[in-house]
C-alpha cells in the first residue's frame, strides 16, 4: 500500500467552518470512510472502491481523484481551490 499522491489537491467540507484538504489516494479513502456526510449512494461506491484500487496500486491515483471530486460534487461537500 501507498499514499499514491494526487497532482492537485482537493478541498472537502468537514462541517460549517471547517475543511479536509485531500491529496492522496489514502486522505481520499480516510475522508470517505471517517468524514463523509452524504449520501452513500453509487458515485460514493465508486469513489470508495477506486481510492482503495489506487491505494493498493490497481488503478492510477488520478482515476481515484476525478471519481472523488464526482462524489464531493454530487454530495454538495467540494470546496473550489482558490
């Protein structure tokens, strides 16, 4: 297993005030399996299970980040990067 770090970093709401900034594979996993406030409906799924493929080395971390910010935007939880 690895990190497998993302190129650019992606920015998740933790509550009102407050944020997860992601930038790996393994931080995606963690935010999806600890801090997650949405719905855990497919794009949820699919982001679960290719940022556990990245972490393990099965898919590119890019695929992972891109499945991420589908589930972040879809659940009302993504931060534009400034």
């Amino acid at each position: 297993m690895a990190d497998r770090p993302f190129r650019n970093p992606l920015l998740a709401k933790l509550d009102e005030t407050s944020h997860y900034t992601i930038r790996s594979a393994w931080e995606g996993l963690e935010y999806l399996l600890r801090y997650w406030r949405g719905v855990e409906n497919t794009s949820y799924r699919l982001a679960v299970h290719l940022c556990r493929d990245a972490v393990d080395g099965w898919t590119p971390p890019e695929r992972a980040r891109e499945a991420l910010r589908r589930a972040l935007d879809a659940a009302g939880l993504s931060i534009p990067n400034p």
